[in-house]
C-alpha cells in the first residue's frame, strides 16, 4: 500500500474530475488503484473512487463520487 501527497500552490477552481497518468518503466509495474482523496483549501475532502487496475500506458479520468 502506498500513499502520496500532492500541493498545488495555485487555485484550481471547483475540481469535477481528475486525471491519472500512468507510463510504463518496468516489466510487471501494474498497480491497483482504490480512490484518491483530494483535500479542498476550506478542508473539505473529495473522493475519486477508481478500483480498478492501471496497467500498460493508460491516462483514467475519474469524477468525483
């Protein structure tokens, strides 16, 4: 299980998807993907429910829900 954090310094206006980029750099590098929670400036929180597996080249789009 791995867990990251990602800043934006910038205003991004109200967020209604988010996209993932994955790119190949091993030979068996597919992860699974089960959400990712974005955390507004005023604290609220988001969730960009995925589950399912990244593999090959893939971009996902995922809505918030």
């Amino acid at each position: 299980v791995d867990s990251y954090d990602v800043t934006v310094e910038e205003d991004l206006g109200e967020i209604q998807l988010i996209k993932i980029e994955k790119r190949k750099y091993w030979y068996q590098d597919d992860w699974y993907l089960k959400y990712v929670t974005v955390k507004t400036p005023v604290g609220d929180y988001l969730e960009f429910p995925c589950y399912r597996w990244i593999t090959d080249e893939k971009e996902v789009v995922l809505r918030d829900g």
